[in-house]
C-alpha cells in the first residue's frame, strides 16, 4: 500500500510544509529534505504508538512536483493505521 502526500513552500513561512491528507498527518521542515523526514517520523511514531511490539520500516519516495509517496514494509498495518485515522471523529 501506498499513500500520495504533498510538500510545498510555504510563501509565508520559510520552511518547508508537508502533508499525507489520507492519515491526516502534517508537519513541516527547515528544508524539503527535512520535510520529507519529518513527515516519515512523524508517521512511524504514530504507528508505533498504536500497534506497539510491531516492527516495520517507513519509506518515503518523492517523486518531484511536490508529491512524495509513504510505504511501509508491513502494507496491512499501513492500511489498518490508514482505516483507524479515517474513523478518529477527532482528526
């Protein structure tokens, strides 16, 4: 499973803001670079945090055009996270 995100430059801020709308998950970087990392921690903390003992590797890939896409080497607790954060009546 693959989810599409976005980064882009913010012409307010100096920084660099990123987003996975599906997971409703942003953060933001210092550098496009930093970004990307961010928004890959940020994620892999969220999983771990909801399905703790588990192991699994989150990948980023950017693609250019400001759209990134997140994988996981474990694709069903990806799409259960996924499913999760789409139900969260808070988010």
């Amino acid at each position: 499973m693959e989810l599409e995100g976005r980064v882009w430059k913010d012409g307010k801020d100096p920084g660099w803001l990123v987003e996975v709308p599906y997971l409703h998950v942003m953060t933001q970087g210092t550098t496009r670079k930093d970004a990307l990392f961010m928004i890959s921690d940020a994620i892999q903390l969220l999983m771990e945090e909801t399905f703790e003992g588990f192991e699994f590797e989150i990948k980023v890939t950017y693609y250019g055009n400001d759209l990134f896409e997140i994988s996981c080497s474990d694709s069903n607790l990806l799409s259960a996270f996924a499913l999760r954060r789409q139900r969260d009546p808070l988010l």
